[in-house]
C-alpha cells in the first residue's frame, strides 16, 4: 500500500540487466507508462540517459542521493526530478531501489524568481541617474534659499520641475510593472489587477 500510494516514483532494478522488475504508481504516472510496459524494460530507457555499460552506479560506482537528473515520459517530456539510487537485498538477491521526486513545481519557482530579479535590476537602472540628478538639484534649492539670490517664486518653480522628474520616475516604474505583469501568465489575478487597474 504504502509502496503505490508514496507520491515519490519507484523503481526496482535488476542491477546486472538493468531491467526494471517493478514500479510504482507514482512512477506510472510520471512516466506516462503502465507498469506492464515498463517491468522488463532497461532503465536508461526512462530514468537515465546513460548507454549500456556507462551506467553510474553499476559501472561507475557513484552514488545518487537527492541528486537532480532528467526523467523521460513516454510522451517525450523532460521532467526534472531529484534522484536517489539505494541498494536493497530481497530474498537474499540484490536490487537497485530508484526514487525519484517531480522538482517541475520548484523548477518554475526559480524561473519566477530570476525573472523577478531581472525586472528589479532593470527598475534600479532605469531610475538610477534619474534619482541621483534629482537630489543633486534638490541639494542646489536648499543652497538658494539661505543665499538670497532668488525669488521665491524661482525656488517654487524648481521645486515643480523636481516634482515633475520624480512624478515621471514613478510612473516609469508603474510602466515596468504593467508590462512585466501583462507579459507573464504566472502572476496571479490579484496582483495583475494591482499593477495594470484590471
């Protein structure tokens, strides 16, 4: 029971052949295979893209343990999952147990975050020299008010520009957030509606 209701796919493997001599239905599932279809069948058919004779554990001796590899289904999909290969003795005869975990869901995380990151730097660049310029001037309109050298009316005037370059700034950042939440299906409704006004 537990062996077919795990959300994690499993294989056993006769470790000489490379034969798979049972699945899961996790690993059916994933695979896109019925388990008479896959019981018989060599594993670097499905979970590993290794040739007869180069298989990592067998021929190299290396161990697996949460290790990030690629599962083939049937229908051609990549899947990227974290693997992990452990030797098991059933009856006195040994076999590989290979389970391994579907990473899709985290995989799309990190696109997500990358791609926030990359919208936060262009949002830093794009205001950057605008912000610097801004203060610079501002720093300039405090000096005149104690010098006497201008009117108020003059100050008030380049108060205004100044306002106008941060109004100008802020809706660059409110065009960046539009387009970035237009473009990208994964961003959930309620933000979407935050950030274009639908």
């Amino acid at each position: 029971m537990v062996f077919d209701r795990i959300q994690t796919g499993i294989l056993i493997i006769e470790p000489e052949t490379h034969m798979i001599i049972d699945a899961n239905d996790h690993a059916e599932a994933l695979l896109g295979v019925k388990k008479d279809k896959l019981v018989g069948k060599v594993c670097h058919d499905f979970v590993c893209p290794a040739h007869c004779g180069e298989c990592p554990i067998t021929d190299q001796h290396k161990t697996f343990h949460n290790t990030e590899r690629v599962l083939l289904s049937a229908s051609g999909e990549r899947i990227p999952i974290l693997k992990t290969v452990a030797p098991a003795s059933v009856g006195g005869k040994a076999y590989l147990i290979e389970s391994f975990v579907d990473i899709r869901d985290r995989k799309r995380a990190e696109e997500r975050k990358i791609a926030l990151l990359a919208y936060l730097n262009e949002s830093v660049l794009r205001i950057k020299n605008p912000l610097e310029l801004t203060g610079q001037n501002l720093n300039q309109i405090e000096q005149q008010i104690g010098s006497g050298e201008y009117t108020p009316e003059e100050i008030r005037m380049q108060i205004r520009i100044q306002l106008n370059n941060i109004m100008a700034m802020a809706a660059t950042l409110q065009d960046l957030a539009k387009k970035a939440s237009e473009e990208r299906e994964d961003i959930p409704d309620g933000f979407r509606e935050f950030f274009i006004g639908k």
